[in-house]
C-alpha cells in the first residue's frame, strides 16, 4: 500500500529508507580504496540527509504574509469541523510566529503547517495501520501540486479557499460533517470522524459515472451525473476473507465466465465433481466450467486489480433475502447481476434480449461496455439520511472503526495495535 504524505521534515526522515550504496552492506564504512577509485566519495552524504536538505532548501524559499499566515491560523482553529484534530497543526506555534519579528521562521512554520493541514485533507489523517486492506488510489496531491497550491494561495490570500478546494466533493462528506456539528455524543462523534476521514482517502470526484461498493452496506449503486440510478444488495467476504477496499475500472462483462479457482481455496473443490484440474507447472490449478452451478453465476464484471476481487452473478440467490451477507470469500455477489451487467456496459448492442440469447448459448462472451467505469469498493459504517436525519449506521462488519479512530486522536495518524485492538 502506498501512501505520500510531504508533511514535515521528521515526518519526511521516518518515511526514508538507509541508503543504499553499490556493494557495501548497511553500517560498512568504505574502504580507502574504494574512495581512491572513485567508487565511492570520502564522506557520503546519506540519502535521509539529502532529502532533508533539499525539503529544507524548497520550504525556506517559500515566503508567507502575515495575513496568510493569519488565514490559516483561523482555518485551523475551526478544522474540527471536519473531524480533525486543532492540536495536531501546531496552531500555537503559528502564533508564536505571527507574534514574533522573524518573518523566515514564520515562513518555514506556516509552510510546515500548510503542508500537513493540506495532505490531511486531501488524502485522509489516517495512515496505514489505520486503513486496514484500504487499496483504493487518491492521486489527489503530491509534494509538487502542494508547493504549487500552496504559493498560488499566499499570493491571491485565499488560503481558506484553496484548502476547502481539497475536500471530497460527494454530498455525504457535507452531510456527515452537518451530523458532527449537531451532535455531542462522543460515540456517534468518532463513527462520523472515522467515515469522514475514510471519503478523504477517496479521490475527491469520483467522476461522472461510477459504481461504489459498501461493504458494510451490502450494496452497489451506480451513478451517474450524482444521481444513483441503480442500487444493488451484495454479498461480501466473510470476516475471514475480508472483502479489501479497492478502486478498479469496469470494461466489460463476461456472460458465462469460467471460474479460476484461486489456489488459497484449490482444497476445498479437489476432487469435487464439475471442476477441471489444469496442470500448472508443479502444481495443479482448477477451472469451473460455465453452467447453472458455476460460483460466479452467470456474469462476472471485468475490473482488472492486484487482488482478483470483481462483482458476479451467484447461483446462491437465496443469500439475498439474508440481512448479514457476508459469505463470500473476497469477491463480491450481486443481485439481480444480469440486470446489473445491462446498465454497466450501457452498450445498445447489449440490451436484455441479447443478452438473454447469449445466456441461453452457454458459451462463453466477453461484452465490451461503451465507456469505462470508475468501481470503488468501499468500507463506511455511516451514511447520514437527508434533512438532518441524523446517520444510519453499518454493522462494523471487520472491526475497522476502532483503528481509525485511534488513528485521528493520534497527531501522526499512526495506530498502536496494541490500545486499538486486533483484526
């Protein structure tokens, strides 16, 4: 999992690897012949230090005015709003500097600040041991769009501005942040602070069209223009085949799909009737053909991703009428999947007849659709309800909250497992 974050210098040092040096092993000194043929330089300079240089060099050039400066101070004090944390941004150091004479380091600190305030924004407060299998890609901010923002805003004074600009655009991040202002118990409180800070680790437009997947939930919905115009029950992976958040994009269909059993669960359809063993090297691997008890149904959604986790039909409709359907092992079971499949692809080709004689052909086709969906699979355990209604609330179904609660009322976003429990 990868995350950026350009916050400050110490966070900048913890994030550095040691560096690495062409056939010394870590801790060896160069030899004084190596230095003499140039293979090595006498003194090396380690990477950690030249990164630190180099973000020194980058922040000092920047030059705040005081009433920037000022305006970010005030946005600070009020980011509670959001459900982050005041004291995490050093606002007593920003006004230590503002009451100070030494423009540099009020520069050098309100830069620091800019940079922490903006990645927490955009990206989310919570780090990675707070966002168990989260996997979704943000490519909301990097170091160079955070400089660039962040001088644009001193020089037009609009700092305020240019920070509500890095928040999620989706109606429920406004909604939720309602529910947060209207409400004094400290339980509904960290729920609304968790899923808050899980839409920033979204991108923050999701796009025109798109499908979003709620784990806890147990629903798909696409939408299109902000308006779901389809919404889905799913089954999800149980507890122990968590369904993982990802983000993916939906090409096609495939009407009739085989199934490549995944070799983590190859022993339980060994020697089962209905499977075809593949040799495989070494090893064997297992394909179910398509049919009326294939574990993908009729359809699954071809959404390309590093963990193999794609909506599909299931011969399995009765789990439907269940409340908690958490029964798969990752991959996500969808209601009405045909249905589903004729909206996704959007394709005039494809209309329900068609795709009713391709069913009845029992072979296997592969429907392209007319444009490219953003799918997001997602893990919210609140959603808030239009006109104030206050939020409905998702069973925790892998025990998540917790991690990403501790995660905010820790000023570096990081988790002690150990006061927030295990997986």
């Amino acid at each position: 999992m990868k995350y950026f974050y350009l916050v400050s210098a110490s966070f900048l040092l913890a994030a550095i690897g040691a560096p690495a040096r062409a056939q010394l092993q870590d801790g060896e000194a160069p030899t004084p012949e190596q230095v003499a043929a140039g293979e090595v330089v006498a003194n090396p300079v380690e990477e950690k230090e030249q990164a630190l240089r180099a973000l020194h060099a980058q922040m000092a050039a920047v030059r705040w005015t005081r009433p920037a400066a000022e305006e970010l101070l005030a946005y600070i004090q009020r980011i509670g709003e959001e459900g982050l944390d005041p004291l995490d941004y050093s606002a007593d150091r920003l006004e230590a500097a503002l009451a100070g004479r030494d423009d540099a380091a009020l520069s050098f600190t309100a830069t620091d600040i800019f940079l922490r305030v903006s990645a927490d924004l955009a990206l989310g407060h919570a780090r990675s041991d707070g966002r168990v299998d989260w996997f979704a890609s943000d490519d909301d901010l990097n170091s160079n769009i955070q400089f660039e923002l962040m001088q644009r805003a001193i020089a037009n004074n609009n700092i305020r501005d240019t920070l509500i600009s890095l928040l999620p655009t989706h109606p429920q991040y406004a909604e939720l942040k309602a529910v947060l202002a209207s409400t004094q118990d400290q339980a509904t409180r960290d729920v609304v602070r968790a899923n808050l800070d899980r839409w920033r680790w979204l991108p923050r437009d999701l796009g025109k069209r798109y499908v979003i997947v709620n784990v806890p939930a147990y629903t798909a919905a696409l939408v299109e223009d902000g308006r779901v115009v389809a919404r889905h029950k799913v089954i999800v992976g149980k507890p122990g085949t968590a369904t993982p958040q990802l983000s993916a994009v939906a090409t096609g269909v495939i009407f009739n799909p085989w199934w490549e059993v995944p070799e983590s669960i190859s022993g339980e359809v060994r020697g089962k009737r209905g499977y075809v063993s593949v040799k495989n090297g070494d090893k064997v691997r297992y394909r179910q053909p398509p049919g009326p008890s294939n574990a993908l149904g009729r359809m699954k959604v071809v959404m390309p991703n590093d963990y193999a986790i794609y909506l599909h039909d299931t011969p399995s409709k009765s789990l439907f009428k269940k409340q908690v359907r958490a029964f798969s092992h990752g991959c996500i079971r969808t209601e009405d999947a045909l249905g589903f499949a004729q909206l996704l692809l959007a394709n005039p080709a494809w209309d329900k007849a068609a795709i009713d004689r391709t069913i009845a052909a029992k072979k296997t086709v592969k429907a392209e659709a007319t444009i490219s969906t953003p799918v997001y699979i997602a893990y919210f355990t609140a959603a808030a309800l239009q006109n104030g209604g206050g939020i409905r609330s998702y069973p925790d179904l892998y025990g998540r909250d917790a991690k990403v609660v501790t995660a905010l009322n820790s000023r570096s976003g990081e988790v002690d497992i150990a006061s927030a429990g295990t997986q």
